[in-house]
C-alpha cells in the first residue's frame, strides 16, 4: 500500500511541475493541443502515470505491462485531478456554499 501511495505522491508532484512550474514556463507550449494538454492536471497526470508506471512498479494490478500503464494512468489521473481541486497555491480551497468562484 505504501507503494501506491509514493506512486500517487510521485505522479502529483511530477504533473503539478509539468502544468504549473515557473522553470518550464519558457518551454511549456501554450497552444494546440499539446498546449491544452499540459495545462491539464487529469490529462498530463494520465501520461505521467502511465509514464512512472515503467520505471515504478506497483505490484497491485496487472503482469501485463501495457494494461499496468493504462490503469497507472487511470489512477495518477484521478489523482492529480483530485488533489488539484482540493490544493491551490495558497493551502486548502475553501469555497463557501452560494459564493462564486
């Protein structure tokens, strides 16, 4: 179960750095649709799952490695997704019922 957890922890770092790190801001393409991509958590998190899941294996799913990848991607996906709704620059998001974003 730790291993899952150093997989998500891996995988939310590495695409909060893809989409959102001042280092890459001369390099990061802002249009098309690689542009689109990487400015979206749920979607460059797929791929950076799929990615570390060739390097990092997490023995919960699959032997198959091409299924391991797409279910890795499925999982750091959600979760980039998730802690990206949850976490902003400032700490926690805190939204009030009836206020607007």
């Amino acid at each position: 179960m730790i291993e899952l957890f150093a997989f998500c922890l891996i995988c939310y770092g590495a695409t909060q750095i893809i989409c959102f790190g001042n280092i890459l801001d001369k390099v990061r393409p802002t249009k098309g649709w690689v542009g689109k991509l990487l400015s979206c958590p749920m979607c460059t998190g797929f791929w950076v799952g799929a990615g570390v899941s060739t390097q990092y294996q997490v023995d919960l799913l699959s032997d198959y490695i091409p299924v391991d990848m797409i279910l890795h991607g499925f999982i750091s996906s959600g979760i980039c997704y998730f802690f990206g709704m949850l976490v902003n620059d400032y700490g926690l998001k805190v939204i009030c019922i009836g206020e607007k974003q």
